[in-house]
C-alpha cells in the first residue's frame, strides 16, 4: 500500500474533520468513523482519499507542524542576539517534542518509516528538516553580522535542535514521561544555548 495522497472535491473536508478529531481525542483515541462524522463524509470517502489512519495522520500532523514553524518565524526577530534568539527556537523545539502530537507523530514515523518511506520522509521534512532550516537562515544573518562564528551551518543547526531534546527525547521515548515542569524544561533549553553559544558564538 502506498502513501500518495489523492486531493479531490472534499479533501479540504477531511482534513478539517480529522485535525479536530486528533487534537481531541489523540491519535490511538481517534476513530475512522469519528472523522468521518466530525468532517461530514462517508467512511468510503474518506478511504478514498487516506486509505490508512497513519498516513492522515502524518498529513494532520505535518501541516501543524508547518503552520507552528512559519507562525514561529513570523513571530520572532532575526535581528535579535542569538542569546534571546536560541532561547525563544529552543523552547519551541522542547515544548512540541514534549507535546502529545510531537510524539505521536515521531513515534508513527518510526514505526512505519521501513515499510512507507514516504511517511518518514514527510515527518523529516516538515519537523527536523524543517527546524534545521529556519536555524540554517538565522545563523547566517548572525555570521554576516559577526556574531556566530560556524563553519558548517547546518550541522551546526542540527547540533543546536539535538541540544535542545537532552534529558526530554530519552525520557519520552524509553520512560513513556514527558510530564517535564518549567524549571527542568528551562534548564534544558538554558544548557543547549550556553554550550551552543560557547562553542560558536563570538567574544567581543
């Protein structure tokens, strides 16, 4: 079975439908039949369009994820320092890993990566690709302004979001907790700016 995504006359219904029902009721909470009623469709559509859950969700969950990103880019200054910077892209990396659709989406992908490619292609590009770019396109402005000095751009974005999951992504995923409190989340993010910044960033 293959993950090609069918767009069609209710398509846009589907998506809505099914956007609500995870955001209420959670991946495994989620029923078939319930999208189908909360988007206003018959089940035979909906197969129609998404002939598996998993691929919906992944759909659903990549389109949040997207839409968080661009709303974070929107949101924040590139003109900041990257001490104020890192702190604001840091925590929003933390709290949407720590968050019920942050993990869901990670663990489907997983799971079903090795046999639907296209799943774990579309969570890499709309999550950590994703991440990796927004810093990518920051920590360029920096270097132009002689604030960061990187030799590798990308990896040293990939190396910031790594720093950012320290304590939280084993937790998560071996201990089934992800109930972290603000002071652990804050030390978190804290300690990836300050080793980030101290392997990087520029003395004045």
């Amino acid at each position: 079975m293959g993950t090609d995504i069918r767009k069609g006359r209710k398509f846009d219904q589907v998506i809505d439908g099914a956007r609500a029902v995870f955001m209420r009721d959670g991946y495994d909470g989620a029923s078939v039949d319930d999208i189908a009623r909360e988007a206003g469709v018959s089940k035979a559509t909906l197969y129609s369009y998404f002939p598996d859950k998993r691929v919906l969700f992944l759909e659903i969950a990549a389109r949040e994820t997207r839409r968080q990103a661009d709303a974070f880019k929107d949101r924040v200054d590139e003109s900041q320092p990257p001490d104020l910077y890192l702190r604001s892209a840091g925590r929003k990396i933390l709290d949407f890993l720590l968050s019920d659709l942050g993990q869901a989406m990670f663990r489907i992908a997983v799971a079903e990566s090795a046999r639907f490619p296209e799943v774990g292609r579309r969570f890499y590009e709309n999550g950590p690709g994703l991440v990796k770019d927004r810093l990518s396109q920051y920590f360029a402005c920096c270097i132009a302004r002689g604030e960061l000095a990187i030799d590798d751009i990308e990896l040293a974005a990939e190396q910031f979001a790594e720093l950012c999951k320290a304590r939280a992504f084993p937790i998560c995923t071996f201990q089934s907790r992800c109930e972290l409190d603000e002071d652990e989340r804050r030390k978190i993010i804290d300690g990836a700016v300050e080793m980030f910044l101290a392997r990087y960033g520029v003395r004045s």
